[in-house]
C-alpha cells in the first residue's frame, strides 16, 4: 500500500502506477482523507477528466507508485 501524503502532488504532473498494472497520467484534482473509522487504504486521490467529465479514483490500497513527471506551471487569471 503506497503510504505517502497525497497533497504533496498538488500542482504537478504525475503517473499513477497501480498494483494491477495499469497506470494514469495527470495532475491530481480531488484528494480524500478518511478518518479513522474508514477502512485502511480507502483514501484516495482523484483526477478530474474535463473532456469526458468524469473523475478517475485511485484507492491508496490500490497503488504501488506515484511518480512525478513535472511541476505544472501557475495559469494566470
């Protein structure tokens, strides 16, 4: 079970390597963090997906790694 601080990814590019093998590349948009009555591995962190509008969950119990690719520049207003 990957154990690091999910909102350190915040404003980077980054691959979501999962245990299954599957993988996700993006810069993360939602991150939950479950109290200590959820179950262990059932935080996650979460892309959203503007171009179909659906969001893409990745349960911390599910990933083996996250890698970044790059710091994602500041968009000005």
């Amino acid at each position: 079970m990957f154990n690091e601080d999910f909102k350190q990814y915040k404003g980077h590019i980054v691959r979501v390597i999962c245990n299954d093998g599957r993988e996700y590349v993006g810069e993360p948009t939602i991150f939950r963090d479950h109290d200590a009555t959820s179950l262990p591995g059932s935080d996650c962190i979460s892309f959203y997906e503007s171009n179909t509008y659906r969001v893409a969950d990745f349960f911390r119990a599910e990933i083996k790694d996250i890698v970044v690719i790059c710091e994602q520049e500041a968009q000005e207003a």
